[in-house]
C-alpha cells in the first residue's frame, strides 16, 4: 500500500462524522474537561503528593483523541496535564517545574502518535489486525516508559523526590499509564470506528455478571489471598474474546478495571498492594486483547475465505477480469452499435412525417443516447482492463454526481426509492474518466436501491455525499437505510464475482474498486444497523504551476 492510498484508507472510518465537524475549539474543550475528570477520579494512591497513580486513564484519552481525529488536536495533550495540576491538586510543583512536566507529557506521548499517524506506518485506528493493535500497544509500552523516567526523572532532579525512590515511582508511573492507555485507548477507538456493541445482549450480559461474580470471589472469600484467586477473573474475559471477539472483550476490560478500583478501595489496600493488582490487570488486558484481536481476525479471514470460494466457482470458466471485460464488450458492442443505427434512422424518419409531434421521435433519440452510452461505456471498460489514460479530463464532482443521478432516476421512481445530494461547496474539480467514475456512482446507487428494496417506502433513502477530506482528496460517499454490511464485510475486499445476494453476479462491487484504484482512489465500506454506506476517494486535480 502507497503513502497516498494508506492515507486515505484511515480516511473516513469514523462512524460519527458530526463529532468531526464540530469547531477544532469546542472538541478541545471537552476533551480538557474530561481528561480533568479522569484525572480526578483516578488520582488514588498517589505516590507523594504528585500525580503518578497505579491507574491513570487520561493518557489513554489522549491517544484516543487524536488516533481518531488526527494530529491537529496534538497541542491539546500539551495543555491536559497542566490544567489538571492546577484543578486537582492545586499547582503541587513550582510553575517552572509544572511547565517542564507537561512538555514532558505532550512530548513523550505526541512522538509515538505521530509516528503512527505516519503513511508508512499503515496503522489503522479502526484496531482491525493483530498487526494494528501490537503497534498500539509497543507505542503505549515505548512513550509511557519516556513519560515515567523524564517525569519521574524531573522531580528526582529538583530535588523532590529522593534517588531511591526513582525506580519504584517510574515504575508506578508507567504501570498506571501503561493500564490507562491499554483500557480505555482500545475501547473509545472502538466506540468511534465501529458499529454498537451489543448484537447478543443476552450473552453479553451474561458475561458481564461473571466478571462481577469472580470479582466477589476475589475480594470476599479472603483478604489475604486476593492475588492468588484473581486468575479467576481470567475466565470471563477469555470468553468475551473467543465468544464476542475483540469488541465486546474492550468493555469487559474496563468493566473489571472499575471493579478491581472499587474492591481496592472498599478494603483499603496499600499502594504497593495496588501496583501488585495493576501489573496483574496489564497482563490480563493484553491478554484479553490479543485475544479478541486473534478471534476477529481469523473470522474475518474465514468470510474472505468463504467469498474466494464463491468468486472460484463462479469465475471458473474466466481467467481474468479482464478477459471477462474484453468478452462482454466484443461481444455486446456490435448489436449496440447496430441498434443504435436503427434508433437514429426511426428518429430521423419521425422528425421528418410528424413535425408537429416530438414525443414519439424525443423517445427514439433517448434510446439512441442510451444505446451510445453503453457503447462508450464497454469501450471505456476495456480501456481500463488496457490502463488507457487517454480519455481523462477535468470535471467537476457536481456534473459527475447529477448525470449519474438522471441516468438512474427512472430506476429510482421505480422503486419509490428517495435521493438527496449534498456537495460541499467549492469543491475542487477532479481528473476522471467521465463515464468510468458515473458507473462507479451508478453501480453503487443501484446496490443501494437493491439493499432497501424490502424495506417500507417511506424508509426507503439514499444519500450522496462529497467532500474534500483532510488529505485534500475528494470524498464521495454512498449511503443507504438497508440491513448494512455485517462486521466482517466492513472494508474487505471482495474478490471478483462474489457476491451476498441470491441473484447477484459479484462484479459491480469489485469492478468499481478496480476502476477507483486505477483512479488513485480508495474505496472502503462501512456503516452499521441503520444503513450501510460506501466511499470512495479521488485525488484531486493539480494546480497549474507558474
């Protein structure tokens, strides 16, 4: 994958675009507030009277915030843990040292998330792979490590805290970071990028209340063998992962970390006591997330698994798209060409006997045009399976998405089925194959008709949207109120001829992707129970140099 196409497969993931449109100023300002929040709450046990905590979740706030709406809201994890000091522990360090600490904090902390904001680390905050959620958690590992030793390290220098208290107040530290960022991080990048939770209440509930039951188990059958009998809790979380997979085993997480604080409280342990627990919660959110990650991922390998199979049955008497492509329009251009003779002849000939009557020689010369259109359209698809290039111009996203829209809009009355567009204003023009990118938006359109069919009329929308994204390119989003896609079709790649539907023949998806990829573009899936929705990207056109 090249830079551009990893940047724009991060590129519209987030299932609450209203949270993106918010003012940069009024997300900043709760993120303030609810790290300030968090803080309070979780500023327990505290070494000294200085904020390092066996569980501190703000930093797993931070990278939150800015793995899911990017690098512009770095400056804000300088700000955090400055205003926290002041709100919750009322300034505990001289103002020189409160500057220091917080560049300390925002430093070590926007570092790694730059480096996995980078193109070329292809970290997908979505947490799709095992691959994604390791790179999360060794950045948590590395930065939290940077953060306690120049923390730690800086008061130890001024003089407040003692040489000998340095290993064990960086290592406090780091565990509280460390659990903070690996509880709370997975679970709000899950919440943002995906669909809800809850698709087997039932279960889901049921596996809740044996966390809560193994919890009792550890803090009432005896208080001083609570370490001993807290691999109990391993249980149910080892469940969630191989029952629920890696979503539902996030909130399990921080379930039982709320109730390992409160049993923690209730029996009033020591602050080593607390560590102790800690780096025991560590191990068991690792594990709980490696494993979800590892039963997600192996379904998701089964659908594509399932979808090749299919695609092998039904392409088997086809060696490639592209002789496919070459096969359709050899065979189908001749007949079109011909009848599109025979319409203009019939046109000319009842322009010519009814003068005064257009209707009839209007019809024919629709005809003619659409005859043509699908000429023009095999004769461009077999310049794409050629990578022909030649017949690329500048066009605006307005004129790509209204004839679309007029070639489809018998099919739309058809079906009773409702259309709205909204375009960003001032869109910067692209530079397409006119006809190939109106049969993206065509194919898409007509997958959304054939997704709501079944539901009732006044349910019945669809919704096209363009905007140019933070990458510059243009965005153009398909969306409808069907059943949607299930989690694993979201953003897979469906090889051609494999298809969901009875009557389908698996190429409109995949030939779509074939051309916006020849584009530069990237197209993805996603939605959730309301609807599904699908985007694509385009590069937009270059500005003239001087």
């Amino acid at each position: 994958m090249n830079e551009t196409a990893a940047r724009q497969y991060r590129t519209g993931l987030v299932v609450l675009p209203r949270l993106i449109s918010l003012p940069h100023a009024v997300i900043g300002a709760a993120y303030l507030a609810a790290y300030v929040l968090l803080d309070w709450i979780s500023f327990i046990y505290p070494f000294e009277q200085y904020n390092i905590t066996p569980w501190n979740p703000p930093p797993g706030l931070s990278f939150t915030l800015v793995l899911a709406l990017g690098a512009r809201m770095i400056p804000c994890i300088f700000v955090a843990p400055f205003l926290a000091d002041i709100i919750v522990r009322q300034v505990p360090l001289p103002w020189t040292l409160e500057l220091a600490t917080a560049a300390v904090i925002g430093v070590g902390y926007s570092l790694p998330l730059m480096f996995l904001l980078r193109p070329k680390t292809q970290f997908n905050p979505t947490l799709p792979s095992l691959r994604d959620l390791f790179l999360l958690l060794m950045a948590a590992a590395v930065s939290a490590a940077v953060v306690a030793i120049g923390y730690v390290g800086t008061l130890t220098v001024a003089g407040l805290l003692s040489v000998q208290d340095f290993s064990q107040a960086s290592l406090r530290y780091w565990v509280g970071d460390m659990i903070g960022i690996a509880v709370m991080t997975p679970l709000g990048l899950m919440l943002l990028t995906r669909e809800p939770f809850l698709k087997a209440p039932v279960e889901t509930a049921a596996q809740l209340a044996t966390i809560l039951i193994a919890l009792l188990l550890i803090f009432g059958l005896s208080q001083e063998r609570e370490l001993q009998l807290f691999y109990l809790i391993f249980l149910p979380i080892v469940w969630m992962a191989v029952r629920s997979g890696f979503k539902v085993v996030t909130a399990g997480i921080l379930v039982t970390q709320l109730g390992l604080i409160v049993g923690l409280l209730t029996l009033s342990k020591t602050a080593a006591d607390v560590t102790a627990f800690q780096l025991l919660m560590l191990v068991l959110a690792i594990t709980g997330l490696i494993a979800g990650a590892v039963v997600t991922e192996r379904r998701r390998a089964e659908l594509l698994l399932r979808l090749h199979q299919d695609s092998l049955a039904r392409s088997a008497r086809f060696q490639s798209m592209g002789e496919l492509a070459a096969a359709i329009a050899h065979e189908i251009n001749q007949p079109l060409m011909a009848a599109g003779t025979y319409a203009r002849l019939v046109c000319d000939a009842v322009r010519g006997e009814r003068k005064g009557d257009p209707s009839i020689s209007e019809v024919a010369g629709k005809a003619a045009a659409q005859v043509e259109r699908a000429s023009e359209v095999m004769r461009r698809l077999r310049a794409l399976v050629n990578l022909d290039k030649s017949d690329r111009a500048l066009v605006t996203v307005k004129r790509i998405v209204n004839d679309a829209l007029d070639a489809c809009h018998e099919e739309l009355a058809r079906n009773g089925t409702s259309c709205r567009t909204v375009l960003e204003d001032n869109l910067p023009p692209v530079i397409v194959d006119v006809v190939q990118i109106e049969q993206v938006v065509l194919n898409l359109l007509r997958n959304a008709i054939e997704a709501i069919r079944e539901a009732a009329p006044a349910d019945r929308m669809i919704v096209i949207e363009a905007k140019q994204i933070q990458s510059g390119d243009i965005q153009i989003s398909v969306r409808d109120t069907g059943f949607g896609f299930t989690e694993g079709q979201v953003n897979v790649e469906f090889p051609p001829f494999a298809t969901t539907k009875a009557q389908g023949t698996g190429v409109g998806l995949s030939l779509s992707r074939a051309i916006v990829d020849a584009h530069g573009g990237q197209l993805t899936t996603g939605g959730d129970a309301r609807g599904a929705v699908v985007r694509f990207t385009l590069p937009k056109a270059a500005e003239p140099h001087d």
